[in-house]
C-alpha cells in the first residue's frame, strides 16, 4: 500500500455522536498563528498566552494547566467510549510514559514527581513505591512492576539508557498491537504497524550504531510492523552504512533511506525520529477520510497529546531563553 493514500474505511454508526464531539474539539486545536503567538511571547507572559489560547489556568501555573488538559482528554476518550477496549489507550500510554520516567529517576537520582503525566491509572506516590520494590497489587500494577524490573536489567547490560526506552517501548508495543489489531479497524491496524516499525527501527539503528551486539536487540523487537523480523535479520551481516540502500525498497522509500542516512553519517537521531514523527502524524491527521468511528476518537486523543507536548517544550524552553528559531528546530509538532 501507499504511504500517501488514505484507506477506505467504513463508518460506525455506535461512535456517531462520540466522532462529533471530539471533531468539534479538534476544530478549537491550536494552528499554525495560535503557536506563532506562543513562540512570539515574551518569556513572562507565555503562560498568560497559553491560557488565553484554552489552557485553563496556565497563566499561574503551565504544566498544571497542561497536565489538567491531558487528564480531561483522558476521561473524556473514556466517557466517549466507555467499556471498549480501545477506551483503555490514553490512560495506559500515560502509565507506560511514567514508568519510564520513574525508572530514570530512580537509576540517575533525580526528583520523579514533578515529571509524572496526570491522567494514568497509578499515582506518582504509588509508581515510586512500585520502582522501589513494594508489592504490586492489582494486574496494572503487576505489569508495571514487571516492566520496571525489565528495563532495570536492559539497563544493566548495557549501561545505555536508550535501552531503558527501548524496554518499555517493547511492552507497550505488545499491548498496542493487541488493542488495535483486536479493534478490527484498519485505521488503527495501520497506525499500530507504523508505530512498531517507528520504535523497532529506533532500537535496532541506535545499537548498532552504539557497537552493540544485535542480540540485545531482539529481546526488543515487536512482530507486527510492516519491517518483518526477517528484514532487520539480512542487515546484520552488513555494513550500517549499507542500511539506507536497503531501505529505499521499502514500504517507508527513499524519505526514510534518507533520514536514516543522515543519522548514521551524523550520528545523530534526530534525522530519523523527524520522519517517524512526521509520518505518524500525518497518518493520524488522516482520520478527516473516516466518516464516523472510534479511530477518530483514538487518533484525537494521541494527537491532543503531541499538542500539549508541544505547548510545554515550546513553554520550556522560552523560560530559558531560546530564540524563536531555536526552538523551532527542537520541536517537531504539524502546526509550528
């Protein structure tokens, strides 16, 4: 299939009035003038600017307000879709963003609670205790237990802490693709594949370049994507600079080929993240082709996300003084 063509997918008349909802919200989002006027803003006033633009109370306090917002999109999916599997996804992906967090901050002995994302099923108090050895309770809680100790170990034997995202990353790639391939829905089939292909490749090019053993790859990688296990298997023998030819071939062509080129030559990811990020959320954008269903809802909910991602780093990062265009290098969001 084409990256560049939407599927044809037909419409659920169950999520009518749930695709209505969320559609009038995505109407309000912030464009391209709304990020303008947060970028223009000076230092002092971007939280008041923020707050004028529909986050409640950034004019005291910005990542309260953001993290209030994210928590209302979280309940709002559940209230939309209550009692559905894919109601589920907001609030996991939350607890999956924290564990990483609270694995770091407990490896590299920083403070874990300012960093906690509201919205998830476990409280920065509880996560903590959990990353420290108390008792789960509870499957979720289990599972995240689990998963830190997972991500400890992938740290241990490398001491590389992207292992520790790639770790995590590897759970919730199972999770997700359970999800959406259960949903039925080809839109969301599709972005699972994307997205394991996204973190797949990510894992496998940064320990390659780090001089890893492939081996500890594998206990990362997520049958599902469109880069089946046995590709990544006919790079290993080869050179990484070998890698981009080979990936003009395929599904994602020469745009990847050449994003991962510049990576490898520069040794920097950040060429390689752009197209995974750019690609997925074109993707996601691609919903408007879904008359009325429950991947409007999901695809809302992951893109509610990246704003308010991007707001924060562009707050951020004017509270230290970047300039405009530094800023916009840094943050990678549809509408800057």
């Amino acid at each position: 299939m084409s990256l560049n063509v939407p599927m044809v997918v037909a419409p659920d008349a169950r999520y009518a009035y749930a695709t209505g909802v969320v559609r009038g919200k995505w109407q309000k989002r912030l464009g391209r003038s709304e990020f303008a006027r947060i970028l223009e803003a000076e230092p002092e006033n971007v939280g008041k600017v923020i707050a004028e633009l529909g986050f409640t109370g950034a004019d005291s306090d910005v990542e309260t307000a953001l993290a209030d917002e994210w928590r209302r999109t979280v309940e709002l999916v559940e209230s939309l879709i209550g009692g559905d599997g894919l109601a589920k996804t907001p609030r996991m992906l939350t607890d999956f963003t924290n564990i990483a967090v609270a694995i770091k901050a407990e490896l590299f002995e920083f403070e874990y609670e300012p960093n906690h994302l509201a919205g998830g099923n476990v409280s920065a108090e509880r996560l903590m205790e959990l990353v420290s050895g108390e008792p789960p309770q509870g499957h979720i809680e289990q599972m995240l237990a689990d998963i830190a100790n997972d991500a400890r170990n992938a740290y241990s034997d490398t001491e590389l802490k992207l292992t520790i995202d790639s770790a995590i990353d590897s759970h919730f790639g199972e999770w997700l693709k359970e999800i959406m391939f259960a949903s039925g829905r080809e839109f969301l089939v599709e972005f699972a594949r994307r997205w394991l292909d996204y973190k797949n490749f990510t894992a496998y090019l940064r320990l390659r370049v780090a001089g890893f053993d492939i081996e500890h790859f594998k206990q990362f990688f997520v049958e599902g994507g469109h880069l089946p296990r046995e590709e990544f298997a006919r790079w290993e023998d080869g050179e990484i600079d070998a890698i981009p030819s080979r990936l003009v071939f395929s599904i994602y062509g020469k745009p990847l080929a050449d994003a991962v080129g510049a990576s490898i030559r520069e040794r920097n990811f950040s060429p390689m993240s752009a197209f995974f990020d750019v690609m997925i959320e074109d993707f996601l954008r691609n919903n408007v082709y879904v008359p009325f269903g429950v991947e409007v809802v999901v695809a809302f909910a992951f893109l509610k996300l990246r704003e308010i991602r991007a707001v924060g780093a562009i707050a951020r990062m004017k509270s230290a003084r970047l300039d405009r265009e530094a800023i916009s290098e840094r943050v990678r969001y549809g509408d800057i």
